[in-house]
C-alpha cells in the first residue's frame, strides 16, 4: 500500500524555499519514499494509520508555514488516499531514474 503527497505554493510565481521543501520532508524520515519532483513524493504505507498520522504531521507543518492559519492561503498539502499495491501503474514524464524506485512502492 502506498499514497502520494504533493505540496507546493499557493501563490503562483512564489515557490516554497528549500527550508520549507525541508520542513515538509522532515516529516517523511522513516518512511520509505520516493521524491518524483521536488513537492511530490510516493511514499510507502505500511499499516493502516501511517497514512493519517502522515497527514496530521504534514497539515501541521503546513499550518506553521501558512502562520497558523488552518487554510492553504500560502502552502497547500495533498494526499491521496492509500492505494494497494498492484491496483495500477503510474505513467507520466519523469527522471528515468525515479520509476523503478516508484514501481516498488506502488506494484512490487
């Protein structure tokens, strides 16, 4: 089982600095993942409530980034549901590099 994180600006033309891409993947030590581009990671899942204790902590980080406001006025975070593994591949134009890294966590 795996599921996909995105974050990003809110703001276009304002991209999250380096800090900001590091406080958000600060939270992803420990987990198995794969950065496809910078902001979006597939990151494997191993029990059940790893995805949403991924969430809080990512909504969290998010929160501080946006000052506290609850809502994305500057940062957003998304996260799909879990997928099992083996429910379909990805496809798209990515770093050849990325795909076999992706591939184990989304159909291995």
């Amino acid at each position: 089982m795996h599921c996909m994180v995105v974050w990003g600006s809110a703001i276009a033309g304002i991209p999250l600095t380096p800090q900001e891409h590091a406080e958000f993947e600060k939270v992803l030590a420990g987990h198995a993942w794969v950065r496809v581009f910078p902001g979006a990671f597939v990151i494997a899942l191993i029990y059940e409530g790893e995805r949403l204790e991924l969430s809080k902590e990512l909504s969290r980080v998010a929160q501080e980034l946006n000052g506290g406001e609850p809502t994305g006025s500057r940062v957003r975070v998304l996260i799909s549901p879990p997928i099992p593994k083996g429910s379909g591949t990805y496809a798209g134009w990515a770093a050849k590099e990325v795909w076999p890294e992706l591939n184990k966590r989304s159909i291995e």
